[in-house]
C-alpha cells in the first residue's frame, strides 16, 4: 500500500486549520472588538484540532519513503526538521492560550502571541513548500528562503554561536519564569484573608 495519497488529505488539516488559527491570532492581536473576542474563544478546539492533524500527517509522512532514504537526503532531513518546529511553535499558542485564558491578549501577552504565530505560519509554509519539493513540484517560497540564505537543497544548518545564543536564551527565559511565578506566589495573599487586604 503506498501511504503518499494519504499523506497529501492529511496535509490539508494542519494547513487549513492552523491557517485559520493564524487569521484569529493576527485578529485578536491587532483588534478588540467583538468578532475577534468570539473568534478567540475558538481558538484552543482550532489549535487542538490543527495539532492533531498536523501530528497524523507527520506520522504518515515518515512512511511516505522507507526512513533509509528520509534521512539520508537533505531534503527528507529538513522536511522532518521544519515540520517537528513546526508542530512545536504551534504546540507554544496553545500552551499560552491555555494557560494565559483571554488575559494572554494583554499587552506584552499579545505580541508574543502573533510573534509565535507569524513563526508558525512561515514554518507551516516551509513545510508544505518541503512536500513541494519532495513531489517534484517546488513553489516560488524557496526563492525567497534562498534570498534569506538558506537553499533548501542543503540540510538546513544553524552555526555553533546560534545555538549557543538559543540554550542561553532558553536558560535566562527559564530564570525570568521562575522567579516572576516566586513573585506572584510571595504577593499572594494569606488563606483566609482577602486579597485586597493583604495588598493593601
Ligand atoms: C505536519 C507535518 C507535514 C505537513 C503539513 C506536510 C505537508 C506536505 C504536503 C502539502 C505535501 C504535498 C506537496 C504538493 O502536493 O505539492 C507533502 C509531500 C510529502 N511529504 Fe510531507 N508534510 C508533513 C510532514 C512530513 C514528514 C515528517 C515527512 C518525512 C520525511 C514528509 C514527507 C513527505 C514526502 C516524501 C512527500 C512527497 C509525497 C509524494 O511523493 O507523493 N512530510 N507533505
């Protein structure tokens, strides 16, 4: 059984679904108005959705070639890379939303929130432009990728300092996490008493 044609209706879900996703977050990001708060309550099931798809598509998408070839070519290597970044940033909006509620839409939140998104979005149309490739039909994306300096024929190489400017990042995004989430914890106020008069 050749697993290709499922692959490319798969596909469909992630790309529709988290295309909407991105539309709602540019919404909401950008505007407060009714509409937007309604589509953003729609947001989590779009994102879970997407992400469930988006994940079938991925399994599916390691059984298109035998794995041999997939990872001995630069092309199945970045495919797999983009698209496991892919499914990981969008996996972030969720996360925020989630655990942010609506409040993740307040200033400082909501520009995280379009920056994850925008990010999502360009790396949801790498992946796609990757299949293109793969099937033989690439689109003019990869132009534009090899305009930014990345020819997407070679296996997709970050040089030594970017990684190490990722893991310190990652490290003092930690160190700020921790010690915000101590902050509010010793701020909180007592059991029992209320919170206006503890912070008073
Ligand atoms: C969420 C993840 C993924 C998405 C959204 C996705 C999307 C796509 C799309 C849209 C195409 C068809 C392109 C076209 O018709 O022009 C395609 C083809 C392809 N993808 Fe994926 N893909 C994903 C993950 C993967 C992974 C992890 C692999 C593993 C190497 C992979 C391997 C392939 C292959 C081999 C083809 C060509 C199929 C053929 O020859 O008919 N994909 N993909």
């Amino acid at each position: 059984m050749t697993v290709a044609p499922y692959h490319h209706m798969l596909a469909h879900f992630p790309v529709a679904l988290l295309s909407i996703a991105l539309l709602i977050v540019l919404l909401r990001g950008f505007s407060d108005t009714d509409l937007a708060r309604r589509l953003d309550h729609m947001l989590p099931y779009v994102l879970g959705l997407g992400l469930l798809g988006g994940i079938a598509t991925f399994i599916s998408g390691l059984v298109v070639w035998p794995i041999e070839a997939a990872i001995s070519t630069p092309m199945g290597r970045n495919k797999i890379l983009i698209a496991a970044w892919m499914l990981a940033c969008w996996t972030v909006v969720l996360a925020l939303r989630l655990k942010g509620g609506e409040s993740v839409w307040k200033p400082g939140g909501k520009w995280l929130m379009v920056a994850m998104g925008a990010l999502g979005g360009i790396l949801a149309a790498t992946t796609g432009t990757l299949g293109g490739h793969l099937l033989g039909s690439p689109s003019r994306l990869s132009g534009g990728l090899r305009a930014l300096g990345w020819d997407v024929y070679h296996t997709y190489y970050a040089p030594g300092w970017v990684l190490a400017v990722m893991i310190a990042t990652a490290i003092v995004a930690i160190v700020v996490g921790v010690s915000a989430a101590r902050a509010r914890h010793s701020s909180a106020a007592p059991a029992g008493l209320p919170e206006g008069v503890f912070n008073r």
